[in-house]
C-alpha cells in the first residue's frame, strides 16, 4: 500500500479541536479567571499530525518544563510507531509487509491494536482500525471531487477487521493480514493512547495538575490553577471562532469527532473524513460535531469515532456496549 502523501498538508488533521481554556485555539473566548492565574506552564508542538499542547499547574516552572518535555518525548515514541504515514513506522511496516508474512511489532502497537480489535468486535464494526485503504482512497485533505464508485463499493461492508491476525512468537508479538485489502488506520484511537501514555509520563514525573491535548483527544489531571475544575472549550462547527459549550472537566479525558475540519464540497455534497465501514464512504450524520467524555483517552477517542453519525440514543447505548464509563457530553 502506498503511503499517502502528507508533503502538501496543513495542520490540523481529522480531529476537531477541543481548546484547553489556555492556548491559542480561541483567544478572547476563555474565562479571564483562566487566564489570569500564574504559575501555568505550557508548550505547544507539532505532534502525531496535528499540534499537542501540554499544560501543568506547578510552583517550580523548570520542573514543569522538564516534565512536559518528558511527556511530549512520550508522545514522539508513539508516533513513530502509530503512523500510518511514514513507512518506517511500525504501523508502516505492518500495512507494507502484513499480507505477505508476520510483522513484529512493539508490545505498545500490540496493546492499541488488541484495544483497537475489541472496539471493532464490540462495536459490531462501527469502529475498524483497519481501513486504510478506504481512507487513502477518500483522502479529503487533497480530494476536489470523490473517488469512483466502484472502488469505494470494493471497500465498503468488509468488515475487515476481521482479517487482522495478532499472534506471539517466542514472547515476540506478530502482526499479519489475511487479506491484501487490510491496512491500518489508527486514526480513531491512536491519539488517545498518545495522551494517555504523556498523562502517566507526567505522573510518573509527580505532576498532579495538568492538561494534554492532541488535536481534540484531551485529558484534565486535577484542578486548574485557582484550585477549580479545568474549563475546556468545543468549538462551534459553524464557527470555528466561537464555543458551542464549555465543560469543567478533572481527571477526565475528552475526545471530539466532527465533520467540518477535513472536507471537501462536489456538486452540493459534503464529503468528510469520518468514513462508515457499512458503506465505504463519509458518513450521513444528523449531527456534525459528538464529544464524549470517559476514564481514559483511549476509550473517549475510540468511542467517538465508533459512534459519529448516529442519533444521541443510539450512539450512546453504542458507546455504553463497550465502554460503560464513557458518555456522551455535547451533541451539536
């Protein structure tokens, strides 16, 4: 499979912002009371295809700086082996290699990609990690008109998860595909585990309050500085510069799937990045924006992929089929 080119692209990717009440994303929308306090050190870097923006609440601000550097070389290590873009990346290799023989990976790929297998199942294939070739073929970013018909008919209802094969050998773990039309797309989850993995990095450091967020998939360690609740700001999907609800959020992860950040227009038609394994194709939604709040960034990030497009009911008793602590906190 050829890896998309990605040369041309500009930020940000398939996610849709979630601001964290502190940064850029949207200034002059944030309470004052947050921007006001001292004592908040943050960076923002390009990370896993789209910005990551990490913010801890300490008293020594060159602890915090090492701690979040700690966390953002976290998030590198797991880029470098997520990626479907690059072909030296772990998740490169499988999609190069897997139908011809086993790919060994890392013990991390195997952990997101054992998770990424039990959404697919639980989900009855709402959610597929493996359908990359579908995803290359819509490519939104550069697309001005959608793909033949036919070629997205010889994707579409596959189930193709189900030809992702996970196996150990010698203690090694061991990627292979029973189908050369399987390729990974770990756009739906890999995020998430990204955040997850720099919020025990920054616990690991004894950081205790502190917010990560990766182009959308967000988690809030503790309070903010004035000893409250973070405040975390969704963009409105009919105007990226106004909120279409603020939450207060501690020791919680967020995640938010939209359809108006990587798109094109044809003829009338919206074609967006959120594909629908069912049909190959972006999916016919209700609803343009769904964030769902859950324990962890993983679970948040999978389960808004599985569940945008549906009505709030059914997406929810969706979510709540895999992911009990997971629910649904804004609909727009």
């Amino acid at each position: 499979m050829k890896t998309p080119d990605r040369s041309n692209r500009t930020f940000p990717t398939r996610r849709d912002f979630i601001s964290l009440g502190i940064g850029a994303f949207v200034v002059g929308s944030i309470p004052l009371a947050l921007r006001r306090r001292a004592r908040l050190v943050r960076r923002t870097v390009p990370s896993m295809g789209t910005f990551a923006e990490i913010a801890v609440s300490h008293g020594d601000a060159d602890y915090a700086q090492a701690a979040i550097q700690a966390a953002l070389d976290q998030l590198q290590r797991v880029e470098d082996r997520l990626t479907w873009f690059r072909s030296d990346s772990e998740v490169g290799r499988v999609n190069r290699d897997a139908a011809r023989g086993v790919v060994p990976v890392s013990s991390q790929t195997l952990a997101v990609l054992e998770e990424a297998l039990r959404w697919a199942i639980g989900t009855d294939g709402a959610f597929d990690p493996c359908l990359g070739r579908a995803t290359a073929l819509w490519d939104v970013g550069n697309r001005t008109i959608p793909p033949p018909e036919h070629l997205v008919h010889d994707l579409a209802g596959r189930r193709l998860f189900r030809h992702l094969v996970l196996d150990q050998w010698r203690g090694q773990p061991m990627v292979s595909f029973e189908d050369p039309d399987v390729a990974l797309d770990l756009g739906g989850i890999g995020k998430g585990y990204g955040v997850d993995r720099a919020v025990a990095t920054l616990r690991d450091w004894g950081i205790q309050n502190a917010l990560v967020n990766v182009g959308g998939d967000l988690y809030a360690m503790g309070v903010s500085p004035d000893e409250s609740e973070w405040e975390v700001g969704v963009r409105s999907p009919d105007d990226p510069r106004k909120l279409a609800a603020i939450l207060r959020v501690s020791d919680r992860a967020i995640a938010t799937s939209g359809n108006y950040e990587q798109y094109f227009e044809h003829r009338g038609h919206h074609y967006h990045h959120l594909l629908d394994p069912r049909t190959g194709a972006p999916r016919q939604a209700p609803n343009r924006s769904l964030t769902v709040s859950a324990d962890a960034c993983t679970t948040a990030d999978a389960a808004a992929t599985a569940a945008f497009g549906q009505a709030r009911g059914e997406a929810q008793r969706l979510i709540w089929s895999r992911a009990p602590d997971a629910e649904i906190v804004h609909l727009a």
